[in-house]
C-alpha cells in the first residue's frame, strides 16, 4: 500500500483556480470526491458555476496577448520545469489518480510517466510551431505564412486518465501560446488540481492555465462556448456528449478537437504467435482495467487458434489480482463509480442471455466497491448487444472468424474508429490488414499505441482532429497569409 494519504499532499487546492488564484465557488457550492475502492467521500469540492466560468475565461483572455507574445523559448521552459516537477511529485500523482480513480497503482504510476511526457515533448516543439514562404505561382508576389495561437481554449477531460488526458492539451496549447479554462471530470478533479499547482510553481503565468471543477458541466461549458473570446475547443469523452458540444460549439463556429469513444477490435490471425498476441491482449484489455478508449473490446480469433488463445487469456485473466488500487499488490482495481460497474454487469449479463459462455469471471465480486471481475466470454454471438458497446471494464468477449475478410468486415462494422490491433507473423500481411481497417490506429503486434510523439485520434464517430505529435500543436494554431511583394 502506498505509504501517503491525501493529507499529507499538504498543496492540493480543494476549491477553483482562477486567474492565479485558489478561490471557492460564487455561490459557495461544494461537491464530494468519492474513493471508488469504498464507496465513501474522499474530499470535497468547490462546485464551479457559469459566474466562475465567465471569471476564469476572463482571466484566460486578460493573460492571452503576453503569453502569445512570449518568446517560444520562454514557454518551452517552462513546459520543461513542468515536466521536471511532475516526475520529481509522481508518487504523489500516482497515488492521487489511484485514490479518486481507482486504478492499480502500477497503472497510475504509468499514467503519470505517459501524462508528464507530453509536457517534455511539446518543450521540444514549442520552438518548432514554423511557418513558409513561398513565392506564387504566378510570380506577382510572395506567400507568407504564419502560424498563430487560436486563442483562449476550452479544455474538457474525462475521469479515465485524469493527468495525462489534462497534459495532452495544457501541453500543445500552452507551446502554441494559448491560454485555457479546464474542466476536469467531477470524477476526479484532484488530480486537475494538483496539476494546476504545479504548473504555478514551474512559471506558468496567473490566467494562462485556470482549473474549473464543476458537476454542473453542461451549463458551465455551454457558457463559455457561447463567449466570443473563446475559440478553441477540446473534449476528451463519449461520443454522445461529443455531438452535443459539436452542435452548441456551431453557434459561435468554435474551433474544435473532440477525441470520441472507441470500440477497437483485436484481430488474432491463424499464423499469429499466440504468446504474443495474449501478452499484447492484457495490455490492450487491461490497461487501466479496461476503462480506456483504446482498450480492446471486440477479440476476433481465428477458429484454429480460438480454442488456445481463449484458454490462454482466461488463465492469465482469472490470475488477476482484484483490490484497492492504492494497494501495491492489486493489478485490478474498481471501476471509477457504480453507474460503471452496474454498465458492465449489465453488457455481460445480455451477452450471456444472448448465448455467450463465461469462462472465467462474470459477476460483480460481494464487497464495498465498485468492482468486476476479469472476465472472458466465449461463443459470443456476431449480434450480442456487447459487441455495439464500449465497455469500460475488464471483460473480454471472443468471436471467431475463419476468413480474413470476413474479419476485416467484422472489425470495421462500428460507427467507432479510433483503434485497431492485429497480430500476424507475416509483416506484409499485417500491414494490408491495418490499410483496410477503418479507425485512426492500428497496433500491429503491439498491445499499446499512445506515444506523446504520435499522432492520436480516430474516424468515423470517434472524433475530430490529432492529439500529440506535431500534429497535436497544429491544432492550437490558425495558418494566417500574407501577400506580400518585396
């Protein structure tokens, strides 16, 4: 068990920061932080309202013109120090996201390696934002582009990865010099908050980067959608709240990132190295035990290999350890909050109704908690309501194929495509397979994709726009040309 307890974080702000300052809510409302290894209230909140939201885009606006004119140099230092003190307080992230998130502290301590790298890498591209100059066609004059911060942005994040889905975007925008509100998850705002202190303490100027928790989230961002100074939105979440930002962020013609949900299949080919491929599948499931949007949700397993890799998986699935995430022995901690876990229970129970057969897990274990037990479901059929769904959990249904375009099929058969995994033995093979499959990425013989340095994002309904890479700062930038003749 971690040797810290919440106290003991003796900086954490427990009410909003804005423009510098750590301040209650206007209307001094307060919400609770539950511990999902319990059930019980961990910490309270300030609940943020759309006064305060007006406030912290006020204060984003009146810090936007220095930190756009601040030396790219200057904001590449400080995105340096913040990734320094995030690596230098990581056993204190780590244990904080375990806390409010119920992640194994393994996990929690990857997530918090993965989150500070974002700060490293747009250091590195803080001084890299470019620009061109060409000469016309024509030969009348020259073409000059400049590539300028967008503005103040919105940054909504969800409660699955709460440090390194906050990095992902305080990082590019900050490198491209723009200032911004974020709205964490109420799920887990003391991660958010902790963040904010340490950015303070790396140089981050007062009104550049605010934090606004607040249960009331569809009223506090639709008000600052609907402010002109803000122009820049980027949401991380379901795709169902993501097309109703998308429609209130029309009315002002907002610019707009959204990285969406995911329904990513896992293809285990017939020539596939089933060591391999079982190792890449508990990455690929179980990372964050299973509430991710990358995790795999659909296996796809050739019938000559179903059989040994369905057995494989569930030994190593049942062999699980389930427990508090703050525990160093659990690898499997609880999922965030009950409306998460009785989802899950209720995706497995239709899929068993459906005819599929539970190998190992299936049941919602009897102790305080929001927990679900690793599980596999085989003969699970091509129709179950299982398949169509994110799952967020630790379950792992298996369907088999016997032809490789009927697996394609399967696999691109989703509204949703944001990631794919395939594993072959034969290069060539894998890579025809990732060209035919719909979605953003593709693991090949790979359980993990995430990588501050790649581009992150998916087609179809699972999302707008790239996150990380060069590409992630390309977002916080609008291209403005200049005709010009000398």
């Amino acid at each position: 068990m971690s040797d810290l307890t919440l106290d003991q974080i003796t900086d954490l702000p427990l009410d909003l920061c804005v423009g510098g300052k750590v301040v209650p809510a206007s209307d001094g409302g307060r919400f609770d932080v539950l511990d999902p290894a319990t059930g019980r209230v961990l910490a309270s909140v300030a609940d943020g309202t759309v006064d305060d939201a007006m406030a912290a885009v006020d204060a984003a606006a009146a810090a936007a013109d220095a930190w756009a004119a601040a030396p790219p140099r200057e904001r590449s230092e400080v995105l340096r120090r913040a990734f320094e003190l995030m690596r230098e307080r990581g056993e204190e992230l780590a244990f904080l996201i375990s806390l409010e998130n119920g992640k194994a502290l393994t996990d929690a301590r990857g997530e918090v390696a993965y989150a500070a790298e974002f700060f490293r890498w747009y250091a590195e591209e803080a001084v890299r934002a470019g620009g061109e100059v060409t000469t016309a066609p024509s030969g009348a004059n020259k073409i000059l582009v400049l590539r300028q911060p967008v503005g103040v942005c919105v940054l909504v994040t969800p409660w699955n990865f709460p440090a390194a889905m906050a990095t992902r975007k305080i990082g590019p925008a900050l490198a491209a010099g723009c200032t911004v509100v974020l709205k964490p998850a109420s799920d887990t705002p003391l991660t958010a908050l902790l963040m904010a202190r340490i950015l303070e303490d790396a140089g981050v100027p007062p009104g550049v980067v605010n934090v606004l928790p607040a249960r009331r989230s569809g009223a506090v961002v639709s008000a600052m959608l609907h402010d002109p100074r803000v122009r820049k939105l980027s949401f991380t979440g379901s795709t169902e709240v993501g097309r109703v930002l998308l429609r209130e962020a029309a009315d002002q013609v907002v610019n707009c990132s959204m990285e969406l949900g995911g329904n990513a299949p896992f293809l285990v080919l017939d020539d596939a190295d089933l060591d391999a491929a079982v190792d890449g599948a508990m990455i690929a499931k179980m990372r964050n035990g299973g509430e991710a949007c990358t995790a795999a949700n659909r296996f796809y397993v050739h019938a000559d290999v179903a059989d040994e890799f369905s057995r494989r998986l569930a030994e190593r699935m049942a062999a699980l350890r389930v427990g508090p995430g703050t525990h160093d022995d659990t690898e499997v901690g609880p999922l965030v909050n009950e409306e998460s876990a009785a989802k899950v229970a209720e995706l497995v129970d239709g899929a068993v109704a459906d005819g599929a057969r539970v190998v190992t897990g299936g049941s919602r274990p009897d102790r305080e908690g929001f927990y679900y037990e690793p599980t596999v479901l085989l003969d699970v059929p091509r129709t179950s309501g299982i398949l169509g769904e994110e799952i967020f959990g630790p379950v792992a249904p298996v369907v088999t194929f016997t032809d490789e375009d009927e697996a394609v099929a399967m696999a691109n058969d989703t509204e949703y495509g944001l990631v794919s995994y395939v594993y072959t033995r034969d290069l060539a093979r894998g890579l025809r397979v990732s060209e035919r499959l719909d979605s953003g990425m593709v693991g090949l013989n790979r359980g993990v994709v995430s990588d501050p340095a790649a581009p992150f994002g998916g087609t179809k309904q699972s999302g707008v726009g790239r996150e990380g890479g060069h590409e992630g700062m390309l977002d916080y930038l609008e291209s403005k040309y200049v005709a010009v003749t000398w």
